[in-house]
C-alpha cells in the first residue's frame, strides 16, 4: 500500500530504502498507526525523516500522494501567508461599528472561508469580505471581527475562533551557520578503529568457530579491544577576512577538542595561505615548519584546512609571504598546499563562504583541495570524504 509512497518520497530527495520500508511495514502490523491516516503520517514520518532538512519534503510528498494537494497549491498558499505576515494599517472601528458585526459558529466561519479562498485572486485589506488583513472580514490577520478564523502570525483582537497560522511546509534549510551541537553530530562520523594491544576481549565468532572445529569442546579465543585510531590535523586561517567567520570556527574548533573519538588531534593556525610554517597560537607567533609537521604525521592522517580562500594571487605564487618567518618559505604557497596535498591521502577544505564567492583564488585551491560549505550538509560531506578518501590531486 506505501511502496508508491516510499518511491516519491525518493524522488524528493528523502533517503529511504528496504530499511525503512520493512521497519515501516512492522509498525503497521503492530498497529501503531491506529488504524488511520494521521497516525500513519506520524509513524511514517518518524521512521522515514533522518534529516531536519527532510521534513517538508515528506509533508509535500505526504499531501501530493494521500491528498491529492499539487505543489501549485503550496505556492498559493505560501503566497497567502505572505500577504498575511505584512498587515496594512488598521481602521478604528467605533463601539457602535463592532457592535453590529456578525457574530459567527467555527462550522460556519470554516465554511465561509473555503467560499472566500475559493473565490479570491489578489491580495486584500481593510475590507469585510475576503482573506485580507486590518478589515472586519472572520477570516484573516491583524482585523477587528470579534469572531472568525485567524491566518497568519500578526498580533489581532484575540478573538478568533481558530487559529489556521499553523504551517506544515517549512522550508528547513541546511546551510543555516552550524552550531556547536550540528558539528559534534557531524564529527562524530569522522571515526576509524583498529584492534590493537593485549588479546583481553572475548572473541564470540571466533570461539565459536574454533569450538565446531574442534568437535564441540569449548576453545576460548580473544583478540584485541577496538580502539580509534584516527588522527587528525585541523589548519584553521585566521585574521583578516577570517575576522566575520571567527565565531563559527572557534564552535568548530571546540566541537573537535571536545570529540572523544579521536586518537590525536593537533591544531594550528596560518593566516591566507600555508606558506611552509603553521603556528600553534592565532597571534601567530609560535609555530612549526611544515616539513618537520610532516615527518610527524603520516599521510593516514586526515587533514582538515579551514578558511575562505579569499587572497590576492600573489599571495600563492609569489615566493614566501610576510606571515612566515621559516627558511623553508621560499616557495609559493600554492606550492605548499599541493605539497600537503600529495603528502595526505585523506583532506578536505571548509570554506565558511558561500558557493557564489569561489572564484579567482578560491578556485585555484578548488584543484588542489576537494572545497566544501562549512555548513551542516558541507561538513558532513566533507567527512564522508575523509573517511572514503580520494585520490590526490
């Protein structure tokens, strides 16, 4: 009965599968739903959505295929909610003017506004007729009708009958600026495990096995506990243009000391560009050269450079820089990204600013490093990225 639905949600950009489908299936043989469409809505929507950003896909998806509602009509409606939320001026009635309004039943007020809806085809205020605002019509925003149905959000005489401002189709977005919470979530994916040290913990598969090749009698085997073994150097650019993104990198830069999952993690500062020495405060006044830092870590490491990549050109081919005191900076900087580039096999590049401004240098470092939005849905690209890894550039 809902595989059709599953296919357009798929077709909407909502991610489910044989998963969903089945755990779905299970919870309406166990009748969770309740035998109607609202609870079916609810148990769908709870098992289908794995992402905020998801949620008004499923609704218009919900509507289109249960309802019949096309997603012309959503754009009307969102129309109308607009012309709601900026109210014109309202009129001052007098007590005589309100006294001979008319008084309606929530049946009746509903009905005459599918009448109105049905009818209107331009935005209206101040009347006694249509979906408007500021009038003395029952149905619509900031009015004075002292019974009726409320649209929209705009403060009123607080005498509806029902308030119909409740939204279903929220544009979620997911680009919104990442709080400290979204990029643990996000990291938190960044993980790599090996087995390593004493052989203490029970190996139930093993022993197993081991126990049917030996005729039945019980062989212990162990093996070695889990442990990360991921590694991540983390170069955050700082100063200047980096000035506006300042407060979204240090929420990056405290989700990663926070994490608990990684084997080691070391941080470090340049200012534009990499110029064959990063520094270990964001005064730039402490650091390490670039050579010795890889010799330290090998290319398993995940690297992680963050900046906007906004820079005059010279700053990446002329040699050295006036932000580097190291002798081994006499190369241009594109030189040294592409030398960190070749040296790690897992990297990525968080850019704090939107796709429209990654032109002239941002595109140059576009072929060294795979560039992604420090947003929500740009970090966890990036590091599904970093655990797939990719092929040097």
């Amino acid at each position: 009965m809902f595989v059709p639905f599953l296919y357009e949600l798929r077709g909407r950009g909502v991610k489910v599968g044989a998963q969903e489908a089945l755990t779905l299936a299970q919870a309406l043989s166990q009748e969770l739903h309740r035998g109607t469409l609202d609870g079916f809505y609810q148990v769908a929507r709870s098992l289908c959505v794995h992402r905020e950003q998801d949620l008004d896909a499923f609704d218009r998806a919900f509507a289109h295929h249960f309802h019949g509602v096309p997603d012309e009509a959503l754009a009307i409606a969102e129309e109308i909610l607009q012309w709601l939320e900026q109210p014109a001026a309202k009129r001052q009635l007098t007590e005589l003017e309100k006294e001979l309004l008319e008084h309606l039943d929530l049946r009746e007020a509903r009905q005459r506004m599918r009448e109105r809806l049905a009818q209107q085809r331009e935005r209206h205020d101040r009347g006694n007729r249509w979906v408007g605002t500021a009038g003395t019509s029952p149905h619509g925003s900031a009015g004075t009708h002292p019974s009726g149905i409320k649209v929209g959000d705009a403060p009123g005489g607080r005498g509806a009958l029902e308030i119909a401002g409740e939204r279903h189709f929220r544009d979620l977005r997911s680009d919104v600026t990442l709080d400290t919470r979204h990029i643990e979530v996000a990291l938190r994916r960044l993980r790599a495990f090996v087995r390593e040290g004493a052989l203490e913990e029970l190996d139930v598969a093993g022993t197993i096995d081991k126990t049917a090749r030996n005729a039945g009698e019980l062989e212990i085997q162990l093996r070695a506990p889990r442990r990360s073994n991921l590694r991540v150097l983390l170069l955050l650019d700082v100063g200047g243009s980096m000035d506006p993104h300042a407060e979204v990198c240090e929420r990056l830069f405290s989700a990663a000391k926070r994490a608990t999952h990684f084997k080691e993690l070391r941080t470090y500062y340049f200012h534009n560009c990499v110029y064959g020495r990063v520094h270990e405060s964001a005064a730039l006044n402490k650091g390490i050269d670039i050579l010795p830092l890889l010799q330290q870590c090998d290319p398993s490491w995940r690297l992680i450079l963050v900046g906007d990549a906004l820079m005059s050109p010279w700053e990446l081919h002329a040699n050295g820089s006036r932000w580097s005191w190291s002798e081994d900076s006499g190369a241009p900087g594109i030189s040294w990204l592409l030398h960190l580039s070749q040296h790690f096999s897992h990297a990525a590049w968080l850019n704090p600013e939107p796709h429209a401004s990654w032109y002239g240098t941002a595109e140059m470092i576009r072929r060294v490093f795979p560039m992604f939005r420090l947003s929500q849905d740009g970090l966890l690209e990036a590091v599904h990225h970093l655990m797939r890894g990719g092929t040097r550039r």
